[in-house]
C-alpha cells in the first residue's frame, strides 16, 4: 500500500503490435495498441500515445497523444484514425522527472535521413547525461528531457548517413546497446517492422505474444498457421485483455524483429565477462500485475511466496492475519497458509476516493488515510493481528492505519512487510523519495515499532525475498532457514537487481 | 460481480450535515458534504449536488450540481462557494430512469410562501404516478420527473398557506407520510434545520453520526459536550471519512430534527397495524458499503454469514475455495470458514479498464469480460473449485470467467451464489432488468450449470438469505438447518424487503 | 461603444419554427432553430435552449440546453437528437438577475394535467414579485428566479383543471395577459401548435417569417403554396439567415396560433382605454441588429436618422465625421451626410480582446480600452473631429478614447451621442445600471465634457430620437426643427417606451 | 472578404519582451506576451506558446502551449508560472502544412551544448527541403515539421561545439542567414537576451517598440531613461495594446541584439548584389492590421489609397460605393473619396456566426453566406452599387453576396476588387489555394463578370497596388496615371514581393 502512497513508480509500459500475413488484414491494431495499453495502465497513468505504421513504402504514420489515462487521452474519433495502421508501438507514462507535458510523452518519432523511426521507452538510461552531452557535443539540440529522444537521436546520429546507403537500423541498435549497458526495454518502429530490445542486464522486461483465432485461444494446440498476429509488451498481462497467448520473453541483450513474417532474433549483445543479468526485483515486489509472467513463474506466486517466507522468517503469536488491500494480499494469503492462522480481511477501500478539491489546512486533513479506508470492525475486535503490507518507505501512511484499528478495535498489531526496507536510490527508471525521506534510513528506524504504533514490526530479507524469487534457500538470522521451493520448470533464475535494498547496482556509476 | 455487469443499481445516496454550537464555527461544512459524498459514491455515479445553508433568518443558500463523480461535479473554486454555509444537505444519484439530465440531479430547491426549502431523496415512491396526478390536478406543473420534485410540491401544497401563518414544516412532512407509505428516506432542509425522515416501513437506510473532535475520535468516551455537528447519510460508512462516531439509525417512520442544538425525535409515523418494516435486505446483499452498519451489525458480516449458510445449505466436494472479486469476497471466506476448504484467487482485477471508445464490432468484443479479468493460473490448475459470486443476474459474465477457468486451467468450477435468484421487479428505488431478462424467469434456468457452462451451480435459499440478516435458523431442503448466529446485540431485526425474490411487495400496488 | 462596456443588456432573444404541410416533412426544424438563435445571439449570450415536439398525441419533447453561446451550448450529437422534431422554440438568455445557471436557462417545460408544455420568454414581468407571492399562496414552490417558470405555472394553475376537460391553453393565456400587463413576449408549445403572444403595450418585439424554397426566396412572388414552414423571431434579422421572408409583425396584445395549417390570429387583448402602445425605444437605439425590421422600418435606417437628427441639433465646426465602431457608425454617416463633412475612420478594432486571465492589478489594466481599439493615426492628426457615440452610459469608457485621440495625434474632439442621456432604471427587461451609477444623474454631467476630456459633448434630444422613429417634427431648444421625414409606408408608429430617458413608465409600478 | 472565406493565411505572429533595468523589476513579462499575442491573433489562430526566462545563469525557461487562440490556449493559473520571467518570446500559429498538433507549436526549445535556446519563427523557409535533407545527413533527427524546429537545429549543428568554447550565437546566427535567404523573422531567446533577425529580403515584418510609463505613453517626448522594456512583435499594432512607443523597424537582413541594457544592431546581412528588398505586398493588402506601420506608414493608409487608385483605373458609373466588411471598407471610402459617389453600408456582418455544428446536406447549405450578412435594403434598392472587395479568389463567396442584393434589391452590382488577380503559389509563408482553385486561372475567369453575377468586375493593376504601396505613379492600359502621393516622410520603399500576382519569386527556387 505504501508503495502507492509514496509516490514510488515505475517509469512506463510499452506495447506494440504486428499484424501477420498480407496486409491489409482484419485485425484491428489501434485497438489492440489501445486495450494493450489499458493492461499496462498500472505502469504510468501520466500519458499516453501510440503510434501506428501502415508499412507501406513510404510507409504513413499515425501518432496519437494524450495526458492522462488511455480511455481519456484518445478520443473515439482519433482512434479512428488509427484504422490504416498494419503495425503499431504505444506507451504510458509515469514522470519520473516530474515534468508531466504532452512533449515528453512517447512514442517519439523523428525523421530521419532514411525515413521515419519510432522510439517507445521503458527504463532509465543510467549515463544518460554523458549521452546528452555527446550528442549535443555532436551539434543535435534536444527539446526534451526524455530518454526515448535521447534514444532515436544516438539512433539517427551514429554511423554518419548517405542517402545513398542503405539503412542499417540493426547495426545502429547494437552501436547504441554498447554506448549504454542499461536500463532499457525498447520497442523500435521502422516502415514495416518492429525491434523489440532489452538491455543486456534485462533490467526491465518484455515478452512476446502471438494472437490466435479467439475460438483457438484457449486450446492448447495451434500452430503458427493460425497466428493473426504478434504484439509485445511490459508485462504478459496484457495478452490475455487482447486474444494473445504468451509465447517467450525477449532475453537480456537480445534484439528480435517483429514483422508479418513473425519473430526472428537477430542477436544477443553480451554483458561483460563474468556478470550477471539484472533484472528489477521490485517487478516481482510491487511494480507488475500479479498476472504477469517473468521468467516462468506468475508475479502473484511469487508474492504468496514472500508471504510463506516472511511467516518463516518472522513467526508471531497472533489470533488472524490481514492485508492492506490490495497489493498485499497475495502475500498475507501465503503468510496465512504457512503460519496456519485464518485469514481474514479488516480494511474496506474507497475505490472512488481520489484527488478531491478539499484544501488541506483543514481538520479533516488529519483524517489522512482513514477517507480510503474503512475498518471491518466485526472481525477482530480485542484480537491480535498480524497485518501484511507490501512495503514501508515512509512509514507515514501505515501509522493512521495501525491507529484505526487500535483505537476502535482494542487490537494488538503485528506488522510484517513482505519486502526489505529500501535504503537506496534507483538510477534505472524507479520513482524512490529520496535517500533521506526513507524511513530505513532515518533515526527513527531502530524503534520503528514505536515509531509507527505498532506492537512489532519485521521485514522480509534480502535473501528470503531472493530466495522468494529465485528458489533455492536463505539464509537468515545466522541459520540456513528452509526455502519454500518453486516450481521453476527448470528455468534457471539468476541475477536480480537489488540496489535499492542493498546500494550494489548492477553497473559502476559515472556522475 | 453480475450486479455491477448487468446494470443493477441503487437509487441514490443522501447526506446532511450540521455544525453544532453558535455559528459560524469552524467545521467546513461543505467540505464534510464532499467527502461523505464520496463515501456514498457506490450508490450512484451519475450527478451529484449540494445546497448549504448559512442558517441566518432569512437564511442564504448555495447549490452545487454536476454530472458524474463527486471529485469531477465540483470544481474547486465552486467549493469555496459553500464556506459560508452551516448546514447543508447533498445528493449522489443513479438514475432509474434512464434521463440522465442536470436538471433531475438532487437536492431539489423551491422557494415557498414560507421560504425556501431543499430535499434530498432515496428510494422510489410507490405511488408517484397518482401523486404526479394529484399535484397538477391542483395546477402544479411539474418540470422534472424526479420523486424529489414531486415531495418538495407535495409539501408547498397541503394544506394551503397563507403568508401570516407560521410555517408548520412538520406537520407537512407527515401529511406527506400518510399520502405515500414508501420509499423514501429524506433530507428536507429548511433555513436552519435538516428533518431526516425515514418511510413508515423503513425501506430505505439512514443513519446519525457525531461529529467529535479527530483527537477524541477513537476514545470510546467523549461526551455530548464535545460535539461539533450532526450528520446524517445513507450509511454509516461515511463517518469514518469525515471524522465521525455513529450514533444511531433513524427509525421507520421516525422524523428527527437535527439542528445547531442537537438531534430531537419529533415522532414516529405508524405503519397499518401489524405491517412488519421492509428494511431492503439487498442493502445487505449487495449495494451498501462492507463497512456500513445497519440494525446493529456490520454488512461485512452478514455478507460472511451468507457464505457460512451457503456452504451448510449446498456443500461441495471441492480442492479450493475463491471468489469473483471484489463483492463476493466476504462471502466466500464464509464458505471456506465454514467448509474447511482452503481460500485461494483465481481472478485479479484490472481496476482501470472502463469505457473504452473500442467499437463494439470486432474480434475485441468477444474476449469481454477477459479484459477485466486475469486468470491466475498457478493457484489451481485441474483443481476443483468453488467459486463463489454475489449474484448471477443475466447469466452471460459468469459464463465467459468459468469459460477462462476451464479452458485454461483445465479446472472443474462449481458456481455458488451468495444470494437467491432475482425474479420480480423492484418498484421501491432499485434498477432491476426486466423480468424476461432474468436468468432465473428464463426457460434456460432449469439448466442453469449447463447454460454457463459450470459443473454445478447453487444458489442460497431465500431463508438462508433472511436467516443470515435476521439471526435464527433457516428451514432449508424439508430439515431444519441450524443456522449460525449473528451476535445481534439483543436488537431484533424483523421484517425485510424480498421482494425481487418472492414477489410480496410490503404495501399493495396500485396501477 | 459603451452600452457593451457597461453591461447593459437586453435579456432574451426567443424564436420558434413550426414545418408547415404533412409531417414529417423535410424541413430540419433543428438545424433551424440553431441557426435563428445564432441570429439572435446579441441578445443574449449566457445561455441557450432548444425544445422540439414531433406534435403527434401524447407529443415527444426533446430539450436541450447549455451555458455560453450558441455554437458551444449545443454539442453535434447533441443535434441530431432534435431530428424528429416538427415544430420547436428556443432562447437565448442575457442574465438580468446576475444568476447564470443552467437552471434558469429557457425554454422552462412543465408536466401539466393536460400534458407538457414549453414557454420562452423575452421581457420582465413588471408586478412578477405579486405574481410570485399569488402562485406560492396557492401551495405552489418556484425553483428558479426565472419569469419563465413563473408564467408556465401561472398558465398551469388557472383555471383549475380537471382531466376529463379539454385544456383551453388560449382561454389561460388570455387570463395570464390580464394578470400581468408587460413586458414579455412568448413562445408557449403545446403538442402541435405554438403560440406566439406579445403583450397589450407591444414592449418587446416578435416577428412572423415564411419558409419558401431557397429557389423562391428572393423573388417577389411565391403563393403560399410554396410555404415549407411558419417561423416567429424575436428580430426579422434571423429570417434570412434561415432562408424565411419576413410575414408581418405579431401585434401588440395579439395571441397569435402557429401550426402546420397555417398562421391564424386567435384575438388581440386590449390595453386600458387611451393607453399607447410602449415598444422599447433603445430596441431601435442599440439592442436590435441593424438590419432587423420593426413597426415597417429597417433599424440601420433610423439609427442613420437619429445622425442626421443629431447633426440638426447640434452642429459643430470640424474637419472630420467619424464613429466609435462599430455600433455608431450607421448614426456617424448620417451626421456626416447631413453635416457634409467627410466621413472618416478613426479607430480600429480588435476583434480578439475578450475575457484575458490577466490579473487587474497591474500597469495593463490602466491601458484599459487601448486593447480593444488601435487609432488609425494618419487619418486625422492635428484635426478636428466629431466622433459620434451611441451612448455615454457611465462615461469612463469613452474617456480613454478621447484621451488616446487628443494625445496620439493633438486632435480636438468633438463627442456627439446618438442617444439621449439614461435617467432611469427599466423594469421591463433591459439591465441598466444603478441610477447612482449612471454618469447622467452625477454631479459631474454638468461639465461632463470637462469630465471626459472633450472638447464639447452634446447628446441627442427625447424627441429628436422619436422623431427620429416615428417619423414627424421634433421640437428642440425652443424652436421647431424641420425634422427629416422617415418613408414609413403609411404605417403610423406611436407610442414608444422612454421610460429610461425619460422616467414616465406605461405603466404604474407597485412596491 | 474572400481571403477570410478561402482560407489564405499569414503563418504566424513573433512577439518578444525584455524588461529593461536591474531584474526583477516590475514588468509583468508573462502578461504583456500575451497581450501581445491577442494583438496579433489575426495572423495565426491555431495555436499559441510562450517562453520566458529569467535571464539567470543557467537560466531557467518556462513554456507554454495550447492550442486555439490565445485566451482559451492558456490557462489563468499557467500564466501565473510565468511570474519569474525577466524576458520571454511568443508566437501564435497558422498552420500552413495543415497538420495542426501541439508539437508543431511554436517557439521551439532546444537544449544545446552551450544551454537552451528558444526560437519563434514567422515566414517559411524556401529551401527548407535541402536543409531538412542537410541536417539529416548530419545524423539528427528531426521530431516535427515545423521550419522553427529546423532553425534550431542548424543553429546548434554549426559550427561543430566544445564544450569550452564561448558560444557564438551571432555567428551562428549569420552562418543561417547565408544558408537560407528568406522567408523569415525570428525570435531566438538566449539566456538574457533576445537576438531579433529579418531575412535579407526582408519579407516578413518585424518592429520594435519601447515600454514607457503609461503616464508618458501619449506624450511626444519621454527620453530613454523612462525606458521600461523592449517589445519586438511583428506587428506595431500590438504596441498600443501593451503600452509601448513605435520605436522603429528591424530592417532586411538586421541582427538586433535586444537585452536589459537596450536595443543594439549587431550587424545586417546584405543580399546578392543588385537585389532588392521584397517584404510581402499582401501584407498591406489583407494580411496586417489596419493599424500597424509598415515603412513609415500606416497599412490603412495604404489600404484606402488601393481605393483611390481603383477609382482612378476603374471608374463606374454608379449611385453609391459601399464595401464587404469589414476588411475591404478602408479601400471603399477611398474609392468613394476619389470617385466623389456616396459611401453607404449595405451588409451588416453577424459576428457570432462560427462553426456550426450543422450538418452540410441540407437546404441550409444553400444559404450559405447569407448567414453571415445581412442586407440592409433601405440603404440601395433600385440603385447602381459599386462594392468594393479585398480580392477574389475563388469567386464563390462574392457570388451569393452579389445574388443577395440583386435579388433582394434589384440592384446594378459592380464590383471593383482592391487587389490584382491572384495567379501563383507562394512559396514565403502564405497558404494559398492551389493554381487550379485559383478563379484567375480558370477558363471562367474570361468572364469573371457573367461567372458571379455582377454587371461588371475590375481588379486593381499591380502596377496601381505597387504605386498605392511605394508612392511614385502608375502607368496603367497605355497612359500614365497619375499617383496619388503617400506622405513616406521621405522613406524610400521600393521592392516589394508580388510573386503570388505575377510569378516573379525574389530568390530562385530550387526543387
């Protein structure tokens, strides 16, 4: 919940689309484009766009902008325009930089010497201000701050140009991959066919979906002779909003072309001798659907599991346990189900409380978080209760809620936060407060019980929440504890970045 | 989760509120207005408005109105409208009717020989027609066709005034009580007093809160000399947004004056002899709030206890237990409680899809409820589950969530429903489909678990449904089942509205 | 110039269109009315209101309404619900009670025993409070401040009703006319027939056009075979915007039936014995477009008159003739063809400047009318000129003007005004400004041109400017003018209101 | 009057301010840009930006943009961020590519090596092609189509930077001057000053003005002292507005230097030997408002003069002149001065005729516009009517004008236009229809007379419009006419580009 609450967010979500066979074809792409974005609308509600290709010779683009959610930045009547489309990138965006104007918003498309390119983003370049200055240095003036520019500018700049020449995006995608290690996921728009890219630390993620007949989509069989089409997105999510099923993830490194012909991967940019991949943790935690897919296993299994190793990692002597709904429930269900004590739910959320008019110098100021939740009274009133919440960051909006349910209640409040406190800041597309305002890093921290009114308060490990994700097992409080072990189908989970809990980023830094 | 789907919907929500002590004081009256309007949201998104009072002799009224959600109705700088104000009452409204204009949206506000007055209705007066009739027929022209027009002519009309005579606004509100014997639970403002009105038959809900100071909120002491206003809403689960204590329901048929002096009960209109109240028992089902209280007890708990009954009453040999979120929730930990069997998710929300401008004719259609909802796969492949809704109203979005469920899972879905089958109409302020539309009126109903596609399907006994909100036990399938019993508090709650289930209607209709 | 500046208004534009023939017919009675309001847009631009009939038995009204002008009131789709109209009136709102809300917006519909009827109203009920106070004693509650809904439930109210009788709506109108003497004109739908009604003393006007093929309308001829449709306008200027001859004036007093059959004079309601009809007299000095026709003659050709009246009384040594655009300019040509001096321009307007968000207190706020108008500086430096002004209302709007022409270019400037100073308040419908704050009643008129600035400042006499209207000779300061004679087609034009110039009201008011 | 109805368009207004003395001072930056803006609305209605800075180092910018005109484009609490601007640039938007999104909107920002940069751009760059192609080579992308983005993108391209170096904008400024010879004013914004650059042909205007106290504002002395601030527009007319002095003419080829400190001419780019200047004759024909100053005179000057020199070629004989308003007027009364015929209005124009939303297939279409104007018919019937027109260019507005009074009035029409025949394209900024839309290209135009409807059509000579423009006289059908003789104050205004009239471009164009 405090994840919410807090401001932290995740940069963007990207979604593209091909059609398959010759086109024109029946499918409709803006409005797959648009309910794909709608899938990814958790990953930015800032703005919106997309951008659609008929793939013709020159092809013709259609670009599409708003503010706002999907279903209010696109009118009825712009979406029509999108009915010529054969191909198509979109983008939601969260600020990360606070500048929340329509320039910034993505795709960003540039002309170019061959034609036109493009770009939709997700991630954070980490030495984006050397790559600024190179680029400026080389004569190019950027109206934005957006990394997307940034992007189809290396694109555009590097090799010089001959109209002449034929136009080699593919060697200019891999020039780009070695000039910045990471963090981006990118979708690369050109004519008639789509780059799906993702860094070689496959900080951010992305996967491939093919779209079927919607008689066939539930079966199991289906050949490729049936694919209608292919799209790629964020999160697998989507997928199921649109009549896709999933088909594989794009790797870390890898560059794979999307076009009417279907999938084909070009290559896989190494890392370093010796490193790791990098993929975010807090996708796992916090940032993906819990219907999403990584790596194999759903992002929900994965959060009941933090909750069956945060039950082991720190038992409690309690009558129930609850959630801060939603985002904690899967978590205090495998809390629930380890420790044996019912599960029940004591808070109610106002779904239709948002931003109101109310000016805030007022008492009803103080009633904070109490105007999105309500307490469910009957369920455990003098009981002790372990609450469940996802993650603690501030610890400025759990503490009205541990106040509501101690003062109207008469209970004893346990808290278990199914995440490790966060500590650092994140350089790869991560919205964090600053090292400052974390509470892990505060004084305040080493009687944080107290500090927030709880009776106790325990954090998920580093290692549990690894093991949580990877499987195998932690060690914790000096002891090897047993690890829940996942069904991993034999995929191999190595590699999580964890900078954010642990100040060890997958890269060295330039400032 | 049908309810919503199929278009069911309450009537309307009212609130009212009243600064105590000598005016002006510091309560922001139309900010409390606002933000118990937007925890009675649910109970109608389509206008809202709000007429404060500043009290004074000749008083000075402010009227808000907009369309759609509270926090889009009102801008900001029309709030700043109502800071004068000292009282007030406002309005959410679903339109049953089908016109959706601003000039329906409630409070109505008329001036009168005797000044203005303002009224804010829920339900459905059961013999609008007649009453439509009896005004004009005394040369009335009515401009809306909304109940709330029709009341505040009705009380300017009986019996004649003349401009000497004192305004006896109580004795026009119960002549009005006899004219129309429900439903109705009203707000009637006028220059310095809100009368809270519930129908003789108690159809529609309506509580009382004390409004104390946020420090003293939680302490369960606080003595009257602390108040610092009334208000008064449809459920008591605004209270807690605003930073209020409940005090306790209006009766049915009760008037209570509510003013800058405190809450007095001015009388209680009598139902016919021997008539038992009608209290709406899907208040209970499906419209109010989980954390509302009504007759004592909290709605969350008569949703479990509803699950608990449906699990004695229609038991399942099943792996696992889960719910169509978020309404049925409650109810089917009831039944896991109950049956022993281990609650799971299966379906995650996607919160933000809505109204899309996608048009209707497209492959997208097709996959319909499969953009609202994602299967989560790993929790019960080829398990056998129960999956508990609140309702199944039309019958056509259960079927496509077991289609998802069983195809791609390959699991064996037991539907069971937390509330009996709708049959009748409700002329008493709820939107219900027609009778041909219902599922259960239909031919297809004798096979119900074939129609949708399910293994079985069963629906709670209207005596189950009674039992679970009146306490008692429930005579179900020729033996007498022991029914769970709802810790009441010693208040009987006798006499509720199924009509939509069993066709008795609480007063006769006339057509 | 400064009637706009000052903020008097005239408060409403009506105008009703009925298809004449069998219905439906192809005549687009929606697109019609929207484009007669357009027409009659400088008579009110706060909001406007469209209400349809298909006139079959029980009738389907279609109402739409919204805020600001015509063209933003009125969205597309919004149109296309009026398609099945056969007949419609709408209205164009100027506030006079400062209170602009979609609720006061006209046509006012009511529901009444004998079915629906629309009513829109141009004018002010001089005895409305009286009016008000009887309707309330009856038991009825008004909503709105509007004289519109007032006299809908006057209409509703007597005689009483009952359902067996056929409703007499003509019977009720004649009784309305007795109750109150002035000021309005009506538009009253019932089911198939509009009535167009003017009061006995004619204060405000209404017009009759015919609809002929466009083929046939500027030929002289054209039976009325040919007529496609019946319309009734405020002001004769919308009728060719529409494609409509102008038929004839409704007379004052006349109750006048409007209907697929035709247009039939039901009665005209007398005026006391000896009383003059009361035509408002600035309708021809300001609020009527140029080329509206009243009593016979076109409006543009007596403001030209009131210049050469003007230049009669008040001639004047200079160079130059010019206006303060654009208002004054048919009365600057005609001083300047009376007087023989040439006519010039001498400042520009920018038809941009409207409501800017800048804030007053700055130094842009002292340049005041310079935003709206440019001085065209060759034309006139170093001369003397007489720059004519319809009116000088509060004098501080005229005065930067004169400033800007003396200092720009040393001009001397002469003002003469078009009209006769403003004395006193209207009660019939005209917005006029505090009798303290109209520059006439000021200590400062006695050198009023000391007070602006200019040179000399003379206004044009009571009966100058009724000369000037009905034709005949006007005596001025003390000796008979030859007053020039207007071709009035033998048509005689008596009685005209001047209450404001001149404090003699038709008709005695009551406190 | 048909420049307006056929869609010809200026490309767009610039508009900059320096507040003069130590920052802050009082100027209000942000309010007299947009002030500014509406006063030069004409030119370009579509969209409108500002940009200001604080002039700091590193400055901070602050942008804004909105589509639509001025007034609704930004918001009041928008215009408060611009609160800390010491100077700024502005521009309002024609879009002449048809493409009218927010990222076309102008002034564009780009961060450089050596910071940001702001540029505002008023003309069309007749090579904009071969530097497109140019810059694009050079690796850089670019995001819009808009000439100001390719401006800013040559400014940073050239010369290569370091990041060492002293930027050199002036040298860059030249280097873009001799890379493309015209069309262009510009704005560019750097830090704390304003560099103010006209093409070396001088096409597009450019003036500066000086802000004094409003209390000196009128009086013909004021030293520099009593400077306030610099205001750079491309118009005069909008110095009136804000409370500026003309102060004189950015001449061809000029780079301004435009800071706290003053106005300084840095130095002015010549042309090719031999060439002359070529500021835009439409300009003074249609374009500019009637009271800017081009040249020493005032464009309405100008304009009146066309009239007097259309008498002298075109003479008729004739009852009256009168004019299409309300741009032709100034033409009229100087046709009616020279001819010594009468000047009368005929039509009145209705300014709230806009965008309907009336569907275009009805017999209301036929009206066309008539909607627009309306005929004042006491004013000529029976008479002969020269009517002066600002041009015609398509010749189907004029012709239902023409048909109106005919009809209407059985009048004689001539119609005497105020400009030559346009024949071809423009290529500097101006948005003409197509040669084959042109009436002047068409077969019909053999006779232009019979095709409208008028007795007889005369154009003014080129040579008379240069003469009207330039002084000197006019030799016109084989004699040599005497010129009436603009006061130029001993100006020299020669060369003036009439490619759109005779196909002589000022530069070569390349394809």
């Amino acid at each position: 919940m405090e994840f919410e609450e807090s401001g932290i967010g995740e940069e963007c979500g990207v979604f593209g689309c091909v059609a398959a066979g010759e086109w024109p074809t029946q499918l409709e792409v803006g409005q797959i484009l648009t309910l794909g974005l709608v899938a990814l609308q958790h990953r930015g509600q800032e703005s919106a766009g997309i951008v659609t290709s008929n793939g013709s010779s020159p092809p013709a683009y259609v670009t599409l902008k708003g503010m706002g959610l999907v279903n209010s930045a696109f009118k009825a009547e712009d979406l029509l325009k999108l009915r010529h489309g054969n191909l198509g990138i979109g983008h939601t965006r969260y600020s990360t930089t606070g500048i929340s104007e329509l320039q910034n918003c993505q795709p960003f498309v540039v002309d170019t010497l061959h034609g036109r390119i493009a770009v939709a983003h997700n991630g954070e370049l980490v030495n984006a201000a050397a790559l600024r200055k190179k680029v400026m240095r080389h004569g190019v003036g950027l109206s934005t701050c957006s990394d997307s520019e940034l992007i189809t500018q290396l694109l555009a700049l590097t090799p010089p140009m001959e109209e002449a020449d034929a136009p080699d995006w593919v060697a200019r995608i891999k020039n780009l991959m070695t000039e910045t290690p990471t963090s981006y996921s990118l979708l690369i728009m050109y004519k008639d066919v789509i780059y799906a890219v993702r860094d070689p630390y496959g900080n951010r993620p992305l996967s491939i979906g093919r779209m079927v007949p919607i008689s066939k989509l539930h079966s199991s069989g289906g050949g490729e002779g049936d694919t209608e089409g292919w799209v790629i997105s964020s999160e697998s999510c989507s997928f199921q909003s649109i009549g896709a099923k999933y088909y594989r993830e794009v790797q870390p490194g890898e560059i794979v072309q999307v076009s009417k012909y279907g999938v084909k991967s070009l290559c896989v940019v190494p890392r370093p001798e010796g490193e790791p991949p990098a993929f975010c943790i807090f996708e796992y935690v916090y940032f993906a659907r819990p219907d999403s897919i990584f790596e194999g296993q759903m992002v929900y299994t994965v959060r009941q599991r933090c909750g069956h190793q945060l039950a082991i990692e720190a038992p409690t002597e309690a009558d129930v346990v609850s959630t801060v709904p939603e985002s904690a429930t899967p978590a205090a269900l495998g809390y629930a189900q380890e420790s044996g004590l019912p599960y029940v739910e004591v808070l109610c959320k106002n779904r239709y409380v948002g931003r109101t008019f109310i000016q805030p110098n007022t008492r009803l100021r103080q009633l904070g978080v109490a105007k999105k939740f309500g307490a469910l009274t009957d369920n455990f009133a003098g009981k002790r209760v372990v609450l469940i919440d996802d993650s603690i960051v501030r610890g400025n909006t759990i503490s009205p809620i541990i106040k509501l349910l101690k003062e109207l209640l008469n209970a004893i409040v346990h808290i278990r936060v199914a995440s490790p406190p966060i500590r650092f800041p994140c350089y790869m597309g991560i919205n964090i407060p600053t090292k400052e305002e974390l509470i892990a890093n505060k004084p305040e921290f080493t009687d944080i019980a107290g500090y927030i009114g709880a009776t106790s308060v325990r954090y998920l490990s580093v290692q549990g929440l690894v093991a949580a994700v990877q499987g195998g097992t932690a060690s914790f409080g000096g002891k090897e504890l047993e690890m829940i072990s996942p069904s991993n189908n034999g995929i191999r989970r190595l590699g999580h970045c964890t900078a954010c809990l642990t100040g060890k980023y997958p890269v060295e830094l330039e400032w």
